[in-house]
C-alpha cells in the first residue's frame, strides 16, 4: 500500500463520514427551521432505505420494488407502541380504537406495549420476512422481472391488507396524533431535534455497514451473485443464502427508517407503504447510482426533497416530472448521476480523434463502484 | 494411487420424453486426460449437466465413493466437481484476484467472509502463476481475451480445489499457440496433481495432441472409447463423422486428425 492510496482510502472514507456529521448535525440544525429539519429527518429515514436498496439491487441485483412492505412493518410496529404508551391508564385502549368499537386492543398488539419488544421487533421482524421470502423465492431461482413483480405485489398486498384491517391499524388513516416517544413529550422541540440526530447517527452507521459490506470479501461474492449466479453455485457456494443476507440487512435497513419516520413525521399509513411509495425510493435510488455508496442517499434526499418543494408548487406535476426522470437516467445515465463523470470522460476521448493505440488498451472500469 | 476417479453407470438424461444422454457408462481415472467428443447435438454437454448436478438424471454418477445424481449443484461442486461453461463465464466486473479469490473461498466462515481481502492468498498466486494471468492480476476479468478467460476459468477450477474437472470446449475459438498453451497446462494438471479431467472438444487435432482417452457420444449413447488411435480407427466412429460407406484417406484425416 502507498501512501496515495492510503490518502484516498481510509483517510478519505473517516474523512467523508467527519464531514458528513459535521453536516448533518452541525450544519443543518444551525440553519434550518425547526420545520424543514423536521423534512430533512423524514428525507435521512428515506435514504436510510435507499443504502439497503443500493446494497440489494445495486450489488446484488435484486430489484426490490417492495421496500415499503419492511418500511411499513418497522413504522407500524413502532406506532402501535406509541399509540399504546400514549393510551390513557384507565383502559389501555388507543384513541382511535376506543372510538370504533369496544372490543378492546387485538391480542396481536399487545406485545407492543413493551418498549424493548418494540425496539427488538423493528429489528427482528422485517429480518425474518426478508428471510423467509428470500429463501423461498431465490432457492426456486425467482429472480429479475419475476422477483420484482413479486416483491411489488407484496406492497400492495400489505397496503390492502392495512386499509382492510381499520379497526386494527387505523385504515386508509393510518395512524397518527402520536405524543409521546419513549416517555417524551414529541411538541417538545428539544426532543425533536434529539429525534433527529438520532436518525441522522442511524443514516451514518447504515452507511458504514453498508461500506464495509461492500469492500468486504462477502461484497465481492454479491457482485459475483449479480452478474453470474449460475458460476457462482458451480463453485460451491449457495447464491440464495448470499442473496438472502444482502436482503434482509437491505429490510432491516428499511424497518429501522420506517421506525424513525413515525415519530419525525408524526403519521403513517397505507400511502407510505405501498407501491407508490415503493418504486419512488427505487428511483432516487437509480438517479443517484444504484451501485455506488452514497449515490443512493443523495438521489433519495434529492428526489424527497424535490417532491416536497415541487409539490408546494405544482400539485401533480411532481409525478410527471419523476417519471420523466427516471426514464432519462435509464436511458442515458444507467449508472445514476454518480457515472455522470466517468460517461462525460468517455465522450470526451470518443470526441477526441485519434488516441494512441496503447492507451486503449489499458482496461477501465467504467461505472462509479 | 488415490481413489478420485468417475464412474458413470446408465446416466440417463431426457428431456421430456427426449433422451439426451442414454444408458451411458463410462469411467474416467485420476490423472487421466479424457476428451468426449461427438457431433452437434450428440449429448456432451448435457452428460456434464448431468454430473454437476444442472439437469436432473438417472441411473449413477459416483465420484470418490458418492453418488452425484439428485445433489444440489452447490453441494456437488463441494465435493470437489468443478466445470466450465462452452461460453467462458468469470466475473467480468471483477479482477483476475478477486475471481480466483471468490473461487477459493466457498468453505469461509462468515468472519472472514465480512472482512475486506487484506492479502492475496497462496493458492491464487500460485493458480495466477499457473494459468499465467500474474502479470494481469489486478485487472477486471471483462476485458480479458477470450483465451484469457478461459485460462482464468481453469485457474477457478484449480483453486477451488476441483479434483474432477469438466471442461466445455475450452479452446473454441482459440489461436493455434493459445491451444497448444492450453493443452500442455491441462496435462500439466492432470499428470501432476493426479486430477481427473474430461475434456469436451470438437477440435481434432487438439484432441490428437493431448488426448489420453478418447470417449465418442452419438445421440446420446456411447459410441466408442479407446485410445486416440483406436477411436480414429473405428469404422463406427468415422460412419458418424463422415456418413455411411467408405471413405479415402485423405478425407477421414481431414475430418478426424491425421493419422488414422
Ligand atoms: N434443456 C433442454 N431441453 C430440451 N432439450 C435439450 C436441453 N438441453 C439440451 N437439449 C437437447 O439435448 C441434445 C444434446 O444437447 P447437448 O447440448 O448436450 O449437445 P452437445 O453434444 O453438447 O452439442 P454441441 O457440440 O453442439 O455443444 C440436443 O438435441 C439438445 O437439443
Ligand atoms: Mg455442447
């Protein structure tokens, strides 16, 4: 190892992650408005579930159109908990739910009156479904289209089943009007802000697994996966279990979001689980560079951003102007903004006659991984 | 004398009612260089399928004391069966290194699997040295030479410590000194390490230079077997090759090698 690579290794990676902090907790707090810190937490929960999209299909080729099953399974295990603490003594009945019928809570609830089940869930349980469905979809070889058909079907089945279920999980509404968190009071702006550094250290370590996963000997076996699985099983190893793991870290990520994004935003429901939802962090994903490791949290805090401020503006013009996006990052651009160097680069020497036979030769590695 | 060799007793393949590979038997020793060969169509690559655990088969396939036919195809390549593909398959956005380190690796714990490759390992330097890839180690795979990647693809089979080897055509589309590199390095292999090979080649003259063993697929069914001598010498074999009745000298060399 020389030193320039030592400089653009490990110092450039500590130095990346300092300046980042510095950013996002210094920074940002210094000159937002309570308010739009508040969107800038909302925006970290939605690039907290691009890392893991980036680390799936970026790396490992899976198109997870679905993420919002994992998002919604770790926000809606976290709203029961503080619909419950928030629930008078007298009946442990949440508000809503007194208000529909008397049956009192579902039995399925009840776990969630514990905070350490609560926290233990968000975990647990989105790695568990991942688990289960990427075992049982990669061990039958389901995979490109296939899989992602299956995995947006899942979203839109498990909005279904939400808005089915209103007396359970509050319906179309979702649920909301949360006061407390953990025994603090959420109108409190100190305790906001406290809400926010934490999703703000969640998105930091995210990102750090997500490193380490990549340089990872584990990361090179994933992008092997991706681009000859067939190979990959002939020597001795078993793709659906490696695939398997990049998914549920990738649900995992996406539960621990959608858990921070209940008390940031103060309301979850069916609309932010579904498939809309979904495929929109898919495409911050892909404009920001799908194999890369921060391309996926600046495309999501960028088209989150742009979706607010535009919406302010042009109601349904948003929509339109994401498509329109998307299709032009596809068709242009498929390595995401982040290749935008490398592809200019490339026009350049296209446009420029005439370059030495020996330096064509030499091999790059276009794509920004 | 070790106990790696392949037997094949009535490995049968078929296709919806299609027999691809029929009722075949044949067996392969260590150390020994065999070439499969026959026409278009005849079953070659369907009988490796067979026995790296792709296509589902009957009858037996037994390699060092274990019967292969109905394993999972991650679970054969375990036990030490390693193949190629007719169309060189490495991984293209990786380097020569990380190729061969990946195949070295499938019996990591996930300890080291989670950790970053801080050194080349033994085996690599050695498989890169053997294929002669050293000089391109840190290059991405994708844009070595069709030679080259089927080099690397031995070197694959070497470090993941394949002792049965199963190679699909490796020098297809090869130039005449990258064949002839290629035959001595897989006699190499065989006589040194004591491994198994089969070899599937449409190549003749290839075949004529480094053959030990020669087995002949018609249709599914095992035609001959022998020496490179006796299989060119057949008159069943030649019937296959250049279609029924006699045949001067001049065209059976042209076909199947020179001398028969
Ligand atoms: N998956 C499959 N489904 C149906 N038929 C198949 C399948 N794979 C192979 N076959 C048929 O089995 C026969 C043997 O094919 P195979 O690929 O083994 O031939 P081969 O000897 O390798 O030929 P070549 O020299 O052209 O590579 C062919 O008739 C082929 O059409
Ligand atoms: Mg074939």
């Amino acid at each position: 190892m020389n030193l320039k690579s030592f400089l653009t290794g490990r110092w450039a990676v500590v130095g990346g992650f300092v300046l980042a902090a510095v950013l996002l907790l210094v920074v940002a707090p210094a000159l937002l408005t309570p308010f739009r810190l508040g969107l800038l937490g909302k925006y970290l929960c939605f690039a907290m579930v691009a890392v893991g999209i980036g680390l799936a299909w970026g790396r490992g080729g899976m198109l997870v159109l679905g993420q919002g099953v994992f998002f919604g399974l770790g926000a809606y295990i976290m709203a029961m908990h503080l619909k419950l603490a928030d629930a008078p003594a007298s009946t442990g009945v949440p508000d809503f739910m007194a208000l529909i019928s008397s049956d009192g809570v579902p039995f399925w609830w009840e776990p969630f009156r514990s905070g350490a089940v609560t926290l233990v869930a968000i975990v647990v349980v989105p790695a568990l479904a991942a688990v289960l469905l990427g075992l049982a979809t990669f061990r039958r070889r389901v995979r490109g289209a296939y899989f992602a058909i299956l995995s947006q079907a899942l979203a839109a089945a498990f909005a279904i089943l939400l808005i089915g279920n209103p007396r359970s999980t509050g319906g179309s509404t979702g649920l909301n009007n949360f006061k407390g968190f953990f025994g603090f009071s959420l109108r409190d702006p100190a305790n906001r802000l406290t809400l926010y550094v934490i999703a703000v250290v969640a998105l930091l370590a995210m990102v750090a697994v997500a490193r380490q996963l990549m340089v990872s000997r584990y990361g090179e076996l994933l992008v092997a996966c991706r681009d000859a699985e067939e190979r990959v099983r002939f020597l001795g190893y078993d793709p659906a279990a490696i695939k398997t793991f990049a998914y549920a870290v990738a649900a995992v990520m996406a539960g621990v979001a959608g858990a921070l994004f209940v008390p940031i935003v103060g309301i979850i429901s069916p609309n932010d689980v579904g498939i809309v939802p979904s495929i929109g962090l898919l495409i911050g994903v892909a404009i920001g560079g799908r194999t890369t490791l921060l391309g996926p949290v600046l495309g999501a805090i960028a088209v989150a951003w742009a979706e607010t401020s535009l919406s302010e503006r042009f109601p349904s013009g948003w929509t339109y102007a994401q498509g329109l996006l998307f299709m032009l990052v596809v068709a242009f651009l498929p390595g995401g903004l982040a290749s935008l160097g490398p592809v200019l680069r490339g026009w350049r020497d296209r446009l420029r006659p005439a370059v030495p036979a020996e330096k064509t030769s030499v091999p790059s590695l276009s794509g920004g991984s | 004398m070790n106990a790696d060799y392949l037997e094949l007793t009535n490995l049968t393949v078929s296709f919806d009612g299609f027999v691809a590979v029929d009722r075949v038997n044949m067996s392969v020793l260590p150390g020994d260089l065999r070439f499969l060969i026959g026409p278009n169509g005849a079953g070659k690559t369907t009988l490796i399928d067979a026995v790296s655990g792709l296509v589902p088969a009957t009858g037996s396939a037994r390699w060092a004391g274990e019967d292969l036919v109905g394993r999972k195809v991650h679970r054969i390549a375990r036990l030490g069966v390693g193949r190629t593909f007719q169309t060189a398959t490495v991984f293209e956005e990786l380097t020569v290194t990380q190729n061969l380190d990946i195949a070295a690796g499938a019996r990591r714990g996930v300890l080291t699997l989670a950790r970053r490759r801080t050194r080349v390992p033994e085996v690599v330097v050695k498989a890169m040295e053997t294929i002669g890839l050293t000089d391109l180690a840190e290059v991405p795979a994708g844009t070595l030479s069709h030679g080259q990647k089927q080099w690397l693809e031995i070197g694959m089979l070497l470090v993941q410590d394949a002792r049965l080897l199963m190679l699909d055509e490796p020098v297809a589309g090869m130039s005449a000194e990258e064949k002839d590199e290629t035959g001595r390095l897989l006699r190499r292999i065989a006589a040194d390490a004591d491994l198994t090979v089969v070899v599937v080649e449409h190549d003749m003259d290839f075949m004529r230079a480094f053959a030990t063993s020669v087995t002949v697929l018609h249709a599914g069914k095992v035609l001959a077997e022998g020496s490179v001598e006796q299989v060119q010498a057949d008159p069943r074999v030649q019937e296959v090759y250049l279609g029924p009745g006699e045949h001067s000298k001049a065209v059976t060399e042209a076909v199947l090698g020179e001398g028969v």
